[in-house]
C-alpha cells in the first residue's frame, strides 16, 4: 500500500461525514494494523480494483452510527437495524468514492465494488492483501468513536 | 443481477472446495435473499468489478470452517484463529477466481479486489447494491454447512 493513498482516504472520512452527517471527526495517529482485533459493532466493506487491488473498511461504536445514520437521514433509530445498515452502506460508498476522485487527480484510478455491511459485536476483521499491509486510522467524535482500514497489493 | 451468473458460482465453490479441500459439496435451492439474517462464524467477502459492481461472500460453520482448513493445509486447528482466516481468504480468492474464468467465457469480465474475512458469533451481513438483489446459495457437506452470497447491481 502506497503511503500516498493515506491521505485521500483520510480526507475523504472528514469530508463525507462532516458534510453527510454534520460532524467534526478529529483524526488519531494512522498506523500498521498488526493483529485482528477490531473495536466496532458495524462496518462498511468496499472492494477497490485498479491500480491495485484493495479493500476499505469504515468501522463504527454503535452509539457514533446511531448519531450519524441519525444526521444523515433525519431519523432516530434506537437499535441497529436495516437502515442503520443501508446508510452505513451508502456512507462507506460515498468516503470511497471521495477518496477516489482525490487519488485520480494523483494518476491512481480506481473502481469501487458494491459495499457489504457487517454487523455484530466481538467481530474481527482481517484484510487478505498478498503481501500488503493494512492501515487503520482511528477518528473520534462528541458521539463515540470510529475508524477505517484501508489494505492495498501495491 | 443476470441469472447467468448463478451457475458459476455455484460450479466454482464446487470445483474450488473439492480440489482444494477435498469436499463434495452439495448445493442446496438457490434463493433471494429477504433479509440480514446469516448463519457463519467465519466468512470471506470480496468485491468485484467490471460488467457490473458485485460482491461475493463466502461464509462457513466453525465446524465446517475448521475442515476446510485442515484438508487444505493440512494441518489441524482447534479454534478460528489468524491462520484459519488466512485459509478462508484465500479459498474465497479462488471461488472468485474461477467463477470469473466461467464468466468471462461467455462474456462477462469482472475483476477482484481483495478479500476481507470476518469472524464473529451471531454477525448479520447486508450487501448494498443499489436495486440488486443478493442471491444466496446454501451447500451442505459431511463436516457441516456454509453458503456464497452474491449480490450484482446488474
């Protein structure tokens, strides 16, 4: 994984979440996943193909994907249901797709798959990059916590 | 999602458990998907592209899990650790692989991202194609049950 893909997709969380769910996520120390262990109760898959192949993954407590499936459609759920899962989707969509457009104007292109959303609590994430590595940048929020993976070939 | 996608994925988890992990799979009826509702401990996911944007899941019974792994690295584990989903990662890897030889054969290119495995009792998976449907293929075999999920926008 490029160090240069590290910042799109950096950008791309703060940008969608502040403009689709009017939050301010201040970012923590990015570093090299190094075990399995995740701390989220639902997270967006989406696969990349392209310039290499990879996969992103935006990972949510669930109190924080309650407040913004909350910002984002105007409604409060108070358990984690369909839509709380389709809005998680199409967030997962959208940071992809930003980052996306951040990497094409630096000569990387890129097509997203479709985004497969997980949810359950004690569940632990691995990324199948032939030797690639997986980095994690953790964001916290005034409503909990969240953060991405991203894991790419090349 | 066009229904001749069905046979080739239903014929490469087939040829893929039977070569790899010597198992004689046997498919269940093929449905679609109504709800979240899944039955795995252990599942790969990986997103596809090309003639349209999909993704592929692959998701087993710890038991069946368990198996599968021994026989194809022949080497037994007691419990769903790095190494086990390694193995699933790359089993789903190949499930991709040859259902998208049988594609292309009749006109369908795709190509893979990476695969992304999740572990966990009691996880729920959604996959979020705009206007797709998720079709679901249960197999059993001697040493337990899994299924494939496929879910295309197209």
């Amino acid at each position: 994984m490029k160090a240069e893909y590290l910042n799109p997709f950096l950008q791309a969380t703060i940008n969608v979440l502040s403009t689709m769910a009017m939050l301010s996520p201040k970012p923590g120390k990015p570093s090299i996943k190094e075990s399995d262990i995740t701390v989220g109760d639902i997270m967006g898959i989406i696969g990349l193909t392209g310039h290499s192949e990879g996969s992103l993954a935006v990972s949510f407590s669930e109190s924080c994907a309650l407040k913004v499936v909350e910002n984002m459609i105007g409604e409060k759920h108070e358990e984690m249901n369909e839509e709380v899962a389709d809005a998680v989707g199409e967030l997962t969509n959208m940071i992809s797709g930003d980052a996306r457009s951040q990497l094409q104007k630096v000569g990387f292109d890129f097509t997203a798959a479709i985004p497969t959303v997980v949810r359950g609590k004690d569940h632990t994430v691995r990324h199948v990059a032939q030797g690639g590595t997986t980095l994690m940048i953790p964001f916290s929020t005034d409503d909990g916590n969240f953060y991405i993976e991203a894991s790419f070939s090349d």
